[in-house]
C-alpha cells in the first residue's frame, strides 16, 4: 500500500481519482485550490501533513534535499516521449 500522498498541481485529476479508486489516500494541490502555491509551501504543507509529495516536477528533489536532506521521500511521475514499442 501506498503512504498517504499530495498531489502536485501538475498531476492530472485523473490520476488522483485513480488512486483513490485504489484505496490510496490522496490530496490534491488543485482541489484544495492551492495549484498557484510556490513550490516550498506546497512541500510545507504535505510535510505538516505526513504525505509524500506525488509530482512531475524534478524541483521538488532538489528544494527538498537543500531545505531538509532528510525530506527526500518524494515520488517522481516521469512522462516518457517518442518511445516505440521497441524501445519499451
């Protein structure tokens, strides 16, 4: 099972939905309404709130090591381009 999680604004709705039909626990940045929030308080804020921050943004890793090394615990969605099936 996954831990609990907050949803970057970057990850679709539709993601999010497909983790809770998947029993996991999940915040969104956009349906809390902070998609216009800096990057270190949506950190901030899921930290305050036990979750591990779910994003597409690589920034995360890097303003959370430089903040608190020990907040790394961030889970990355990679969109991978031009792959055929060969390359899969």
């Amino acid at each position: 099972m996954l831990p609990p999680l907050f949803a970057d604004a970057n990850i679709a709705i539709a993601i999010v939905r497909f983790l809770r039909l998947q029993g996991v626990d999940v915040v969104s940045a956009r349906e809390e309404g902070w998609h216009h929030y800096e990057d270190q308080d949506i950190l901030a804020n899921a930290h305050a709130m036990c979750r591990f921050v779910l994003t597409h943004d690589s920034g995360f890793g890097r303003l959370a090591v430089h903040n608190d090394p020990s907040a790394v615990n961030i889970p990355t969605l990679f969109r991978f381009y031009n792959l055929s099936r060969n390359d899969a």
